[in-house]
C-alpha cells in the first residue's frame, strides 16, 4: 500500500465550525485507481473531509495532496499560504466533484452541461468538447437526452448527467457526496450502477454514501468516521463484517 | 365495480342507478354570486365608459387637437429622454452598488449600505430640488485626491443644465432601488450553482456571465421592469427643476389655456399608460426569450 503513490493523501487535516472541530487531525490515504467508501453516522466530519480533499471547504490546519500536487495552498516557509483563486479553480480540474443535490445548471441543456467546463478552462475546442460529452452521456446511458434541460429529466438521470459532466475534464480523482441521498429508492440503483462502471478503470473514487450494501460489493477501501475523525478503516470485510472499533459496530447495528 | 354490485342486486332494487356507479357525473358548485357580481361590475364599466363618451367635461375634440401637437410631443421626447438616461445609468450604478454589497470587503459593504439605505429613505423630489441648489451649495465641483490636488474643476453652474440635474437626480434614486433588484436576483441563484461552478474549475468572470446572471435576470427582468414603469412616472417630479417632460408642457399649456386642462391631463394619462404599456410589452417578450430554452 505505502509502496505506491497515493493519489490522494490527507495529513493531520483539521477543520473547526465556530467552536465545534468538525475534522480532529485526519490522516487519509487513497491509492490510485482505488474506490475508497467513506461512511460514518451524520455529523461525523464525512461531507467536510470530501469537501476539503477539492478545497470546496478550507482547512485550518493539514494538508491535501492529490497526484503529489498540494491543493489550494503552497508551502511559505513553516506554514502554508493558500493560493490565487484562479490557482485552485485550475486545480480542481483534476479532481472531479458529484453532489448530493446534482447541482446542473438549469438554464443549460444536458449536453451544454457536460460540454462546458472543457471549453470554459481552454482545455478542448467545442467540438471536442461535445464528442467527448456525447461519449460520456452514452457512457451513463443518456446519449438520447443531449438536447434535454436538466427540469425534464428525473432525479437518477439528472444524477447520471452530472456524472458525465465531473468526468468531462478526465479527472484522476473524482470525489462523490452522497450521490444517491437526494434521490427517490426506485432512483437509486441507476446511480449506483454508473458509479460501478466507473471502479476499475484507473479512476480513483472516493465515495460518501450512506449505501452499505454498495460499500461491500464496489469499494476497496471502507473508512468508517465519527466526530471529526478516521474510527477504522480497511477493506469492506474487515471493517463491514468484522469491525474492531465498537464504534464501528453500533453503527452498522443501526444501519443494517 | 362488480364487486359492488352483486350485493345490491341480492337485495333486489329493480332499477339499477348502483350498475351505473361510473358513469354517475358530478355536477360542479354553482356560484351565483360570481354571475351577480360580474352583473354589477360590467353595469358599472359600462356606465363609466358610456360617461367617457358623452359627458362634455372630457372635451375629446381638445384632447385630440393637443394629443400629438409639437409642444407636446417635444415634452415627450425629453421625457424619454431622461428615462433613458436614467434608466441606463441607474442600472449600471445598480449592478456596481449590488456587487459592492455582496463583496467580501467590509468597506464596500458598509458603503453600499448607506448609499441605498439613504437615497431610499429621501424622497425623490428632495434630491432633484437639492442638485437643484447644488450651485448655492458648491460652487465649483473638483475631482481629485481629497484634500489634496485636484484633476479636473467643473464650474457648477455651467455644468448643470436642467436636464443634466434631471438625469443626475433620478439616476441616483435609481440606482439605489436597482442595487436591491439586482442584489435580490444574483442571491435568488443557489448556493449549489455556484459551488458546482467553482468544483468544475470555471473562470471567474465565466461563473458570473454564463451561470449565475442569466439565471439571476429571470428574478431581475419582472421587478426592473416594476422599477422602470416607477421611473417613467417619475420623471413628471422633473418639471420642478425646470425641465420641461410631458407632464411640464401639460403643465404649462394648462397655465396658458386654463379652459383645457382637462383635456391636457388626459393626454398625459394616455402618453404615460402608451409609455408603460410599451415597456409591460418589452417585459412580455424578454421574459418569454429567457425562458425559451427550458420548454426545449
């Protein structure tokens, strides 16, 4: 595991809310290519720590490296100085971001949506960008609705586009929070599936989600967390089926 | 259905309303008194209308000698003049004082603040007659460092012709009122958007032109357009500094043939509600050409 370069490595990351430390000293890290399933109880530092991995949440202390490159900050002598706002919008391009709430942009269409970023960041021309959009619409099964407006499609669709529309700029690392939370359960699976085909194909996923029984069967990694901090973690049949940490297993006993 | 129905028949009703349960219709609530409402309005209207026509006090024949006389008409191009105007430049104002206050620096904020809370809370007709004395009040105007130097010395009373002060004046009043129009529509765009946008990687300046504005202008368009209907009418407030708008021309022809100013009136009602018409028109297509896309 330590032998190969982690594709994404949090260090002593901590993160305070007025006075409630919502990340206490994280240490994470994911291996390339890895899915890593983060669960834990709400409240646990979960959201926060994924947010922090893209700078979407600024840490006060610690820090975030992916592919090696450290995120949102630069080292100024002993501390760490964040960086130019332009500086982390062009780093988050390798670092692809699903939301609970989809969070497409309504006045677009699902192609524009997908098509956009690669044009915006100068990386593809348009027509690049749209074959490329048009792949990975057919890749989440949603090549017939290129022309649609986010408000006609349903919420796992909607989901599925904005799958298509994190992996436009081919990001090594995507970062999923809780996918599958604001959707109907008939939805889920739909969702489920298109983060599935995603695993093993040299993308590294880290994935929120308070799906359990997707955790078992798609991730390499499980991370259990509770108040701020890293509880266990290890592979789903370790910390799923054999949980060391009574933590671990209150919670399970709730969720399963 | 069946299900139903077999029962009663084993009770033995002859006739059958019961086999026919789904083709029973239902007869809506009658509203007797809507009919006699409408009834009495349209009697009303009717009467109104009918008075319109026939009461000699209107004097129609003098409405329609003054509707498009030069005079006038020259009124009406000064008004549209200084709406314009005002209408451009309270709008830009608008869009800077908004961006001031949802600014990070406090400075900008606080400034923002007290500029709208101030020419919000001062009535329209106070800050014409104020810009109006300007020149009591300041001699020369200057641009430059305070206390220090200045680059440019403006003398105040050649500077300020009566449509310069009008314009000024309701640009003020406007921009206030636009920076809350604007403020309401750039925060009536989700929190979501903008994090989606800054997760995406996207520019800046690409953020706010291509997400957030056009989704802000839906909110925008309906209550500038309230603002702008506002600032046709207010622009008659200018006749005392002196401009002379429709309502000024009115104003003066009243003076000059005191037997017309019925008529006179009138024809500024209809210029005014052709004027707010046009714009509610402009409003109905803008409107309809930002929500084109989602209909698909």
């Amino acid at each position: 595991m330590s032998t190969l370069a982690a594709a994404v490595e949090v260090r002593g990351a901590s993160k305070w809310f007025g006075a409630h430390k919502v990340l206490d000293e994280v240490d994470l890290t994911v291996c390339p290519g890895h899915v890593t399933v983060i669960i834990g109880p709400s409240g646990a530092g979960k959201s926060t720590l994924l947010r922090a991995i893209n700078h979407l949440e600024k840490l006060d202390a610690g820090r975030v490296t992916v592919n090696g490159v450290l995120i949102g900050v630069r080292e100024h002598g002993t501390r760490l100085k964040e960086l130019s706002e332009r500086a982390i919008l062009a780093q988050r391009a390798e670092i692809g971001f699903v939301f609970q709430a989809f969070n497409l942009f309504p006045h677009l269409t699902v192609l524009e949506n997908v098509a956009a970023a690669p044009v915006a960041t100068g990386r593809a021309t348009k027509t690049e960008a749209r074959e490329r959009a048009l792949e990975l619409l057919a890749q989440v099964g949603l090549a017939e609705k290129a022309e649609a407006y986010p408000g006609q499609l349903s919420g796992g669709q909607q989901q599925r586009v904005a799958i298509a529309r994190a992996l436009a700029l081919r990001p090594g690392v995507v970062l999923f929070d809780e996918p599958t939370s604001a959707l109907d359960p008939e939805l889920v699976g739909e969702v489920l599936a298109a983060i599935r085909a995603l695993a093993g194909g040299g993308t590294t996923l880290v994935i929120v989600t308070h799906e359990i029984g997707f955790a078992r069967e798609a991730a390499d990694r499980v991370v259990f967390m509770d108040a701020g901090r890293i509880v266990e973690e290890g592979p789903p049949g370790e910390v799923l089926d054999r949980p060391r940490h009574p933590r671990t297993r209150e919670f399970l006993s709730k969720v399963l | 259905m069946s299900t139903s129905a077999e029962p009663a028949e084993a009770i033995g009703i002859t006739e059958s309303p019961h086999r026919d349960l789904a083709a029973q219709r239902v007869i809506p609530l009658r509203h007797p008194g809507r009919w006699i409402a409408t009834a009495v309005v349209v009697v009303l209207a009717a009467q109104f209308v009918h008075g319109l026509a026939t009461n000699p006090f209107y004097q129609w024949g003098r409405f329609g000698y003054w509707f498009a006389r030069p005079v006038i008409l020259r009124g009406l191009w000064v008004t549209l003049e200084v709406t314009a105007l005002s209408a451009v430049l309270g709008l830009l104002g608008g869009v800077v004082l908004a961006l001031a206050r949802l600014s990070h620096n406090p400075v900008l904020r606080t400034v923002s603040w007290v500029y709208i809370w101030l020419f919000r809370s001062v009535p329209l007709i106070v800050v014409l007659l104020i810009l109006f004395n300007f020149s009591a009040l300041y001699r020369t105007l200057s641009l430059g460092v305070p206390f220090g130097p200045s680059f440019f010395r403006f003398d105040e009373n050649k500077l300020a012709t009566e449509l310069v002060v009008a314009t000024i004046g309701l640009s003020l009043n406007e921009a206030a009122y636009a920076a809350e129009v604007v403020r309401g529509g750039i925060l009536s765009v989700g929190r979501g958007q903008r994090e989606a946008s800054a997760a995406l990687g996207l520019p800046r300046w690409y953020q706010f032109r291509r997400i957030v504005l056009p989704q802000a202008l839906r909110a925008i368009v309906p209550a500038y357009v309230n603002q702008l209907i506002g600032l046709i009418k207010g622009t008659s407030l200018v006749f005392y500094v002196s401009l002379l708008d429709l309502f000024g021309q009115v104003q003066t022809m009243s003076s000059t043939y005191p037997g017309d100013v019925v008529p006179l009136l009138l024809v500024a009602t209809a210029w005014y509600v052709i004027l707010t018409s046009l714009v509610s028109l402009a409003q109905y297509w803008i409107e309809r050409r930002l929500r084109a896309g989602e209909r698909g």
